[in-house]
C-alpha cells in the first residue's frame, strides 16, 4: 500500500502468529512487583466468544530498550461488533500496541496474536501517508480491499462488454459480488463521508497539496467506506471539527463492525466504546468495563488499595528491620523463613505502584490586567470572496474563558492572528490593552533547534523568564524542579527534542507558553496529542486561572468543564454568542435543523399553492425567526454583561464630571477631560440602543412561542 490508511485481510491460514519465545520464568520474574505479577487485570480466558472472536492476542512483550517495559504479558480479545479504546500516558505503549494488533511488524519480543481467517482489517494511522500525485478521489478509490477491487472488477467486464466482448460468467459474477459488498451506492456513500468530515472542500486537490490534518480526514473517509471487519483508529478526532466528530461516531455505531482505538477524546469514548484496556506506563495493563467515567473510578480505587499496602508493608518493613538489625542467627527455619520474607518485603516497599506521575502545574500565575484587555470594533475580513468576520465587535472581560467553535475554515484561528497583530482587519479595529500579555498554545510544537536537548532548551526558557520576572512564571524553581514538574524524567532530560514523542513535546511546549506569566492564554486543540491525564490537570489549572483564556477545540468536555460562553462561527463572517455549554449547542443545532428540514418540507407540500415571492418571502421570515429565537436564548445572559458595563460606565461619567469642576479655568484639562467623557457617554449611548434591541427580541420571541403553544 501507498498510504498509512493500510487495509489488509488474514492470511489464508488465518491462525496465529507466533513471536520468538522466551524462558517463561524469566518474563514472570521480570514482570514481578513487591511479588505480585501485572497482568491484565482479569481472568486469563478472553471474553471474546469462540465463534464470535475476531482478534486474540496473549503474553504481549514490549520494552522501550529491552530493560523499561511498554507493556508486559498484556491479553486482548476482540468479538465482532465490540468497541475498545487503549488508554495511558504518553510513551505506554499504546500506538505500538494498535500496531502490533493490526498485524504490522514492530519488533514484538513475544506473545501471539490470532485473527479470524479472512478477517479485513483497516488501520488509520496519526500521520497517514498517501502517493502525493494522487487526487483525493484516487486514493480513495484505488485502496486493495474487496469492495474496490469488487467495484473496478466490474467496470473492467462492463467496458469489455461496450467493446463487444461480453463475458455472462464474469458479468454474473462481478454483480453478485456487488451485492453482497453493497457497492452500488460506493460513490454516494463516499461523497458523504468526505463531505461530513470535512474534505469537500478540497476533492480536486492532489495528496501532495494536502496539510496532515487533511490528509487524515481522507484516509478516514476512505476507511469508512471500506466497512471493514475490524477498524484500528490511531487518534481519530485530531484535526476534526465537532460535527467530523459527531459523524465518526454514528457510523462506528454499526453492530458488525469491531473498533480498537487510540483518543484522547473523553466524550468520544464514552459515546463509542463498551470496554477500555489500560496501559500503566510501566508494562502493567487492566480491562475497564464501560465509558471512561467508570475506568476512573476503577483506576482511583486500585491506586487507593495499593497506597494501603504500600502503608501496611512499611509499618511491618520497620518492625522487621528492627529484628534484623540484632543480626539473628539463622538456626531454625522459623528464622531462615523470616529472613527471606524480609527480602520480599524490602521488595514490597520498594514498589512504586501503578500510579503514574502526572504533570504538576499547580496554580500558574498570571501577570496583572488592566481594565482594556482586548476589544473588537465592527472588525471585517475577507480572504478573497470568503467572508471571514463581518462586523465582528466585542469587548473582553478579566476572568473570561472563552470557546470558539464552527467549521474549519470559518475564521477561528484567523480571529486569533488578528488578535497577536499577525493579520490587519479591512475596516473596523482591535484594540489590545498595554497590559495584556498573550500566551499562545498553537496546535503544532514547533522549536527553533529541534536537536537542542530538552534540558538545554529548558535552561534557555528558565533564563528568560528568570530575567523579565524573576523566574518560571513569577517562582523561583531550578531547571531539573521544572523538568521534573512537567513529567520529564531522568531518561527523557538529555534526549533531543526531535526524539520526543509528539506528546511530549506538546508537554515541553506547555512549559514555554506558561513561562512568562501571561494574563491572555490562547489554546489552539490543546487536548491534541496529551495523554488524558495531562489534559485533566490542565484543565484543574485553568479552572484557577484568573486572567482570560480562548479555546479553539473540538474535544466537547473540555470546553464544556471550562468554557463560560461560546463564539459560534457560521464560516460566512458572522459570529453569534452562545450562553450555554458545548453540549447543549449541539443539541440545540440539532433541533434546529430538524426542524427547518420539517419545516422544508411543509413548504414543499404547499409550493403549488405559492407564488415564487411568497415562497421566497416565507423562506426569509423562518430564517429570521430561527436566527430571532437562537439571539433570545443567548439575550439575558448578554443583557446581564451590559448592564454590569452600563454601571461602570456610570461610575466614570460621574467621576469626569467632578474632574471638570476640579478642573476649573484650566481649559486645556477641561477639553481633554471632555472629551474622554464624550467617548465614554457615547460607548454608553451604544449599550443603551443594544439593551434596547435584545429586550424587544426576547418581548418579540416570547410572542412567538406563545403562537406556536
């Protein structure tokens, strides 16, 4: 295959592959912790049924160096139709063991593996690689998998046919296997999948042309086409937008269909798999039956019971020391006994657990925030013909944590640029406040010397910030402290960034952005490519942030735990206020389009009976109601923010009204004084009309609803 959206069948022996075997004592005693072996966490049989099994793998090995473990004696069974998502920090093993599952050699050091005879497998890859002269309908269409080779079969034996060489057998052939591969409607089927994940916009295009996130859409596309047997997705949601994600999720709905994943998508776990496997990081591995709520609630339990033992071995490892220290003689074997329990037990203390060391962020400080921070003023934007903001204008408050959501391309990363001054406006302005100082999380870690070791760019980062604040983020702490606050340990310190995984180098980007104390954080997909707890502590971290912060994310958790309204990009330049959460923004487009499909409809039934303007006419006042009633439900949250501004606002007229008396004879203080007092009535004057309006938009949506009722 040309590309990394690989698909492949089981060979025709269809049993197991077999990896060299080792000494099986010495696996077990390598696998020993405080005297206990790690497995999976459950029986040794798969609950995989017999005739149903699609996949069995046991006694999995993997280590990074032949010394630290990836994973270890892991046992994974897949039935048909059964959904799993691997889940662990960064460097657990987790892509290499969707590897090893799929059938691709990686270097497993032992273990086997078995997949249903003729099994049809389809691997997306983080990175898919295509032929780069290729167009995106060609590296669609031209997989080797049965349905294409199914669907070029037969257009092989129809243009024999148009050149008069028609072969019935081969005809009758070619169509059965059409059928029973359901591959009449391939090329609606597919035109759907590109549209509702985002490609359509650039079906012309050739591979080669296409950015990463791109290119991973197609080979999405292409895999749900295909249907295959079992799907192994490798961080799927990167790169989508919610309704990409939205889309996935219904169609790995399908009952038939075996799902093993890769995500950090939290919702998209729980709303697509039944069971996850967790990888500790340090070989260990456990099955978690239902969403990712519950394997949290497993986990925190299992960390509980091991700090317990931890405890009791160390009350009993101080006793027995004790007794050791006298030095006793090991004449009976009641002693010989104790002495060697001992050993067991200084083996016990010695274990770590399988808590993992989670990234410490602590509470990051801000710099301070002076009463501008940023405001937009009927700011335009065009790229061409595209509208990307039209007449956008808003002031930010201190303290916001503010979502954008929309379709790629709608002008959300474009707002931010014309925020940091990357991108002039057409007309309108944006006005940054002297104190603001932004802090921006772009979705790629790019380093200027990507073979600096970590711990020398580090010390560069600590040095500046130690210069322009007096250290990382305001605090006094030493370059190995930060290291170390940020999960990079003894091993990881001297390697070179470009030897990072992408996770961690999202981590050592992290630590960047928040070095300088900003009071403006922008996080472009900040969830993309952290492990899950890393993105949960930075979640604690915002949550106590108390400068502003702007999401750009597709991952509906995060911003529905952090964000306390959305901008909602309709990718035609406007941009409306949503009050809500992520979720209820979803359902309420849902509903909406719902029912303006209904309401299409209706109006079709009675086109007969309507002129052209009419329908016209009836077309625009459902639009206008459907964008009166979207204003209302977000009015009395808007109506609350101006009036609080209306009462500043009062608060500085009256003060420039005792500075003009003060002011006295002196004209020139006068007139300055004046004239900050006229722009301050005017912004007022503008409050005032917008508190106006929105009361007769909800008084004029109350009506509405009262009609329908």
């Amino acid at each position: 295959m040309s590309h990394a959206r690989a698909c492949s069948t089981s060979t025709p022996s269809g049993a197991r592959a077999r990896v060299r075997r080792v000494d099986r004592d010495a696996r077990t005693n390598a696998g020993k912790r405080g005297g206990e072996v790690y497995k999976d966490g459950r029986k040794a049989n798969f609950d995989a049924k017999d005739r149903e099994s699609v996949l069995s793998a046991q006694n999995l090995r993997q280590t990074y160096d032949g010394e630290r473990y990836q994973f270890l004696n892991v046992d994974v069974g897949l039935s048909e139709g059964q959904k799993m998502a691997i889940v662990g920090p960064n460097g657990s093993g987790k892509s290499t063991l969707l590897q090893v599952l799929g059938g691709r050699a990686v270097g497993l050091e032992d273990g086997e593996v078995w997949r249903r005879k003729g099994l049809q497998v389809c691997f997306v890859d983080q990175e898919p690689a295509f032929d780069p002269e290729l167009t995106v309908l060609d590296a669609v269409y031209t997989s080797d998998t049965p349905v294409m080779r199914a669907l070029r079969r037969y257009d092989a034996v129809v243009a024999a046919a148009a050149r008069g060489e028609l072969d019935e057998p081969a005809m009758s052939s070619a169509i059965a296997d059409m059928d029973a591969l359901s591959a009449w409607d391939l090329e609606e089927k597919t035109q759907m999948a590109l549209k509702k994940l985002g490609c359509d916009a650039f079906l012309e295009n050739k591979m080669g042309e296409l950015s990463g996130g791109q290119r991973k859409r197609v080979a999405l596309a292409a895999a749900l086409v295909e249907t295959p047997d079992l799907l192994i997705l490798d961080e799927p949601t990167n790169h989508l937008s919610v309704e990409g994600v939205e889309y996935l999720e219904e169609q790995l709905q399908n009952p038939k269909l075996t799902v093993l994943l890769v995500s950090h998508d939290r919702m998209f776990i729980d709303n697509v798999c039944q069971d996850i496997l967790e990888l500790d990081g340090r070989g260990g591995s456990y099955r978690h039956k239902g969403g990712y709520s519950t394997f949290l609630e497993q986990r925190a339990v299992r960390w509980s019971t091991e700090a317990q033992q931890l405890q009791a071995a160390k009350n009993l490892f101080k006793k027995e020391q004790e007794w050791m220290r006298r030095q006793p003689q090991a004449r009976s074997t009641k002693q010989r006994a104790r002495i060697e329990r001992f050993s067991d037990l200084t083996s016990r203390v010695n274990y770590r657990g399988t808590k993992t060391k989670a990234i410490e962020l602590g509470e990051v400080s801000s710099s301070r925030m002076g009463a501008i921070i940023v405001e937009f003023d009927d700011a335009h934007l065009k790229f061409g013909e595209k509208n990307i903001l039209d007449g956008f204008t808003y002031a930010f408050n201190k303290g916001e944590k503010i979502g954008l959501v929309g379709p790629n391309g709608a002008g959300k990363t474009t707002l931010i640029k014309t925020m940091l001054g990357e991108i002039a406006l057409d007309s309108g302005w944006v006005s940054v406040g002297e104190t603001v100082s932004f802090g921006y999380y772009s979705q790629m870690a790019t380093f200027r010397d990507p073979s600096q070791r970590v711990i020398d760019y580090v010390k560069e980062v600590e040095g500046e910030a130690k210069d322009l604040i007096g250290g990382f983020a305001g605090q006094k702490l030493s370059v190995y402290t930060l290291l170390e606050r940020f999960n990079f340990t003894d091993g990881r310190q001297a390697v070179q960034i470009s030897s990072l995984s992408g996770g961690e180098q999202r981590r050592l980007q992290l630590l960047t952005v928040l070095a300088l104390c900003p009071n403006f954080l922008i996080l472009d997909e900040p969830t993309n490519d952290l492990d899950l707890d890393t993105i949960e502590a930075l979640e604690d971290m915002l949550v106590d942030f108390d400068g502003c912060v702007l999401i750009v994310s597709h991952d509906r958790q995060f911003v529905n735990n952090l964000a306390d309204h959305i901008f909602v990009f309709d990718g035609k330049g406007g941009i409306s206020d949503w009050s809500g959460s992520y979720t209820e923004l979803r359902e309420y487009v849902k509903e909406q389009e719902q029912a303006a499909s209904e309401k299409e409809s209706g109006v079709k039934k009675a086109a007969a009976f309507s002129s052209e303007e009419e329908k016209e006419a009836a077309k625009e006042e459902e639009k206008r109601q459907r964008e009166l009633l979207r204003e209302a439900h977000n009015a009395p949250g808007i109506i609350a923010k101006i009036e609080k501004a209306l009462e500043v606002l009062d608060r500085d007229i009256t003060a420039f009204d005792e500075q003009l008396l003060l002011a006295g004879s002196n004209v020139a203080k006068a007139l300055e004084i004046q004239k900050e007092k006229d722009a301050k009535v005017a912004k007022q004057e503008l409050y005032y009309a917008e508190w106006e309006r929105l009361e007769a938009v909800l008084a004029e949506a109350q009506e509405l609803g009262a009609k329908t009722a």
